[in-house]
C-alpha cells in the first residue's frame, strides 16, 4: 500500500473495481463495488483519483493498489 492522504470523497454509486482471479491463461475476473472515490495526495504532492472498495475481510482499501487490479467499471452486477 502506498502511502496516501485521502483530501476528499464523493459516492461512486454504480462503479466497480476488476480483479484478476486467476493465473494469467485463464484470466478469470471478479468484480467489488466501489464505497467512494477518492481525492488522494502521496508526499511527493502528486495528486489522484482513486476507488475505495473492501476486501473480503472488510477492511477498507484503495482498489486500484490490490496486484490484481485490472480496472474500474461503470454497470450493473
């Protein structure tokens, strides 16, 4: 995880993030329901849009940072 400061958060209401779920052959997908999006700030300034979902456990986290991130998606489940 990167180290981040979060400045803003708005809803991200019909937005998922992609996960790979499976060796790259096989490229199998999953998809997680964004909470928000967020406005984040790393410490050398630069400045980024980010999704905010949970994992399995609930614990929440910046989607896009997850090894198996693919992308965000707009749609239904």
């Amino acid at each position: 995880m990167e180290d981040v400061r979060i400045l803003s958060i708005v809803q991200a209401d019909g937005w998922f993030a992609v996960f790979s779920a499976g060796p790259d052959q096989e490229r199998s997908e999953f998809r997680s329901r964004l909470l928000c999006w967020a406005l984040v700030e790393r410490r050398n300034g630069e400045r980024s849009i980010v999704g905010i979902d949970t994992d399995q456990r609930g614990t929440v986290e910046i989607a896009g940072y997850a090894n198996n991130f693919v992308r965000y998606e707009f749609g239904a489940t």
